[in-house]
C-alpha cells in the first residue's frame, strides 16, 4: 500500500458489500505449528510438515477502515481520471456494480463551510438531498482536466467529507445506473455512490 492515500472517511454501510464482492464476507488467519523443529511454519508448510489451525473474521465485524484497507489493492480500476472513467463506461468495461477509484478535485455546490475545529465543528447545512438506491444522498462532483463527473455520498457523511471541499482527493465507490448525460463528449449512463473518501498526498 505505498499509494495509499489519506484516508479521511469510510461508509461501513457501503464498504462491507464492496468488499464482499472483491475478497469475500471474511477473513481467515492461519496459525501454524511446525513438525519439524528449526524450520518456520512457513517452510514447514511448504514441505507439507505443519499443521494450521484457522481463526475466521466476519468482514462486517471489523472498522471500516480495516475494511478498507483490506480491499484497496483489490480494486482493478484504480485511481482513474475522469477521462478514463467515461471511456471505460462507454465501450462497456465498466457497468453498474463495478467498484472504481477515481482522481480528481471535490466540489460540493451550494455547501458553506465555516473552519474547521474539532472542539467546536462548523454546523453544515444540505439544502438539497436525493434518494439513490433507497440512500438519502447530497451530490457532489469530482472535475479533472475540464471534466466533470456526479459523485453521491450519504448524507450521514456530510461532516467530514464537507471538510474536503475543493481539496485533490480519490473517492473510491461503486457505480449506479442514471439517465443519460454527457461529459466531454462521452454519453454516460452512469453515477458514483461514494463509499470513500481520501485526500491526494
């Protein structure tokens, strides 16, 4: 994870189903014990003399940041550019349900926000919301090089992913169905239900 970004926000609500979908519901974590003295469990098991007793972790059960991190390399559509984002939308690599990271700067229109104190955080006020998918949500977009893209984020989120207005950030999510639009000449179907959200370093 040498790229990782700063990871600033986490949606449990949204990250336990991405990460089922890329490495499964649960984790196992072997523990090893060697038959044959002086070698590591490792080589020992390797050589077929090592037996392993294996604890299992409920995806669901962990933060949401371990969840996270758990899945960041998994993501094969990593830290796109818009550009790239709509190019893999319009010849079909990428369909509702695929789970992307894409680059940019956050914009969340309409929204003041005062400095930021964490012993006194700025109220923050959402003039507009929508429903996506059943999830009460205020839009945001993410612009790169003249293009422009609609990110949702659950509104639960408003706090501290505010805070990253017009900061360069990757937003990681999963792609939902919309009615047509076009951005840079590209017909796109398709909006970002945000799961993530991190400031570029």
């Amino acid at each position: 994870m040498n790229s990782f970004n700063s990871l600033i926000y986490v949606e449990k609500r949204l990250i336990v189903p991405i990460a089922a979908k890329l490495i499964g519901s649960s984790l196992a974590s072997a523990v090893g014990t060697s038959k044959s003295g002086g070698f590591s469990w490792y080589i020992a098991a390797s050589m077929e003399s090592s037996s392993e007793k294996s604890t299992e972790t409920r995806i669901a059960e962990l933060f949401p940041e371990d969840i996270l991190i758990h899945v960041y390399d998994k993501i094969v559509h990593s830290k796109l550019t818009i550009r790239e984002l709509c190019e893999c939308i319009s010849t079909q690599k990428l369909e509702p349900a695929s789970v992307v990271s894409l680059i940019g700067t956050l914009n969340i229109p309409g929204v003041k926000i005062g400095t930021y104190n964490p012993f006194d955080p700025p109220e923050i006020t959402i003039e507009k919301t929508y429903k996506v998918y059943g999830e009460t949500c205020f839009s945001a977009e993410i612009e790169k090089d003249g293009f422009r893209f609609p990110i949702y984020f659950l509104l639960d989120s408003k706090e501290i992913v505010c805070y990253s207005n017009s900061k360069p950030v990757e937003v990681i999510g999963v792609l939902k169905w919309s009615p047509s639009y076009e951005v840079g000449g590209f017909a796109i179907n398709q909006i970002m239900l945000a799961a993530a959200l991190l400031l570029l370093r």
